[in-house]
C-alpha cells in the first residue's frame, strides 16, 4: 500500500458511531498498524488490545483437536475482531487470521472498557454491536448445518465484498475450504455454479463480483439476514465502498 494515506480511526464504522470525545480519547491510546495477508493477530496478544479494522478483513476461526477449523466470524470495518478483549476476558479463544490486507487500529483494551464504563452512549453503541455479533455468529453456525454449500459461498462471498469495497477480490479454494468447513472439490463445484450463473468470474485465485443483484438471490437468506439485524441495531449497514488499494 506504498503511497496511500494512513486512514484514521473514523474509516471504522463502530469507531465512527462513538462520541467524538470518545474517540478522541481512543485515539491515544491506540496504534495503526498495516498488517500483511494471512497474518495471525491473536497469538501475542492475548486480551490486551481491541483491534478495530479500518480497511483490512479479519477471519475468526474456530480450531478443533483434529486439525479442523472453521470460520465463525468475518469482521471489517463495520466492527471489532476483539469482542473478549472488549469484554475484559484475557484469553482468546478463536483465532485472528487476516483475509484482506490494510490497516487496523490497535487500541488498548483497558481505555476501551473504560469508555464503556464512564459513557452512557458508548457502552449503547458497543453493547448493540456485541448483540449483533452474537446474533451473527448464531446465524453463521445455523448456515454451516443447514444450507447446501453453493448458497454459503455466495453467502460468504458476498460478506468479503461488503468488507473489501471492491468487485475484484483475493481468495484460493484452500482458504474457502478451511472458512467454510468444505472439501475444496465442494468449494470448487460451487465456484463453477456460481460462474455459470453469471453472478461471478473465477480467474487464479481471483473472484470477480459480475452480478451483484444475482449474487444476493443465489445466497441463503442469513446474508441479508445478518445485515438487517446489524442496521436495525446501529442504523446504518455493514458495507464498505471504495477501497484504497488492490488486494495482492
């Protein structure tokens, strides 16, 4: 991202709802760091910082004794990929893997809870984005059991658009197949589908969005539900436009 402007803590959506005395305060207690593709942000810091991305994607993942794993959150600018430090619990349980490269705000997790603590229409603000993550990660689970794969990865793809802001995004059938708890020779019948429907073009570890509108009516309904729930909850809805550089 050489040559691009360090965006500030406002380009998160969550951030950007707070009172701006609120943020101000954040502000010093934070850090904007650019992190690479596939980097692990949990393994060193384990509750003592609230990442807030501002145009980077985090997958929360779930992994299993048997080397199995499965993504249970998709978190971008609309939120926070730090929901236990938010909440003061030290140990993290999923881990952070960064999808889509770009910056985030490292905020220390102390001043974010006492924010919570000393103002009202904080603690409002991040207790209704808590409830939606909650009721996303439900969502989320109740689509892995139930829905066929074709209709989760549209459903999947079309989270990673709304967070990246571009047509144009970086994946591999190994990373879908890890997300989505999936045989890659699913992921890649399902891409196929998706491809002759007109909805997609799939090039080299590429995935271009052709049709949105097409996209939306091959996915399951928990896409559009998780997005209601989010908009009716913060008023606004969890989408991205424009954004600053192409994904590697």
């Amino acid at each position: 991202m050489r040559g691009v402007a360090v965006p500030s803590l406002t380009e998160n959506f969550l951030l950007r709802a707070l009172p701006a005395d609120v943020v101000a305060d954040l502000g010093r207690s934070s850090t904007i760091v650019e992190l690479p593709l596939a980097k692990r942000i949990f393994d060193a810091d384990a509750g003592e910082h609230v990442f807030f991305p501002l145009d980077a994607v985090i997958s929360l993942i779930r992994n299993l004794e048997d080397g199995s794993s499965v993504e249970v959150a998709m978190v971008g600018r609309e939120g926070t990929a730090s929901v236990t430090s938010l909440l003061g619990v030290p140990e993290n349980m999923l881990e952070g893997l960064v999808q889509g490269r770009g910056y985030v705000a490292r905020v220390d997790a102390a001043a974010a809870r006492a924010a919570m603590e000393r103002n009202a229409a904080a603690r409002a603000v991040f207790h209704r984005y808590l409830a939606t993550y909650i009721g996303s990660t439900a969502q989320l689970a109740a689509c892995n059991r139930l829905h066929v794969i074709v209709r989760r990865l549209a459903h999947w793809l079309l989270l990673l658009h709304d967070r990246v802001g571009s047509d144009e995004m970086s994946v591999t059938q190994e990373f879908l197949s890890r997300m989505l708890a999936a045989r890659r020779a699913g992921i890649n019948e399902a891409m196929q589908e998706l491809a002759e429907s007109g909805a997609i073009e799939h090039r080299r570890n590429r995935v271009l969005v052709k049709d949105r509108r097409r996209l939306e009516e091959l996915s399951c309904e928990c896409y559009q539900t998780s997005v209601d729930e989010y908009e009716h909850a913060l008023g606004f809805a969890p989408r991205a436009t424009g954004r600053r550089a192409e994904i590697d």
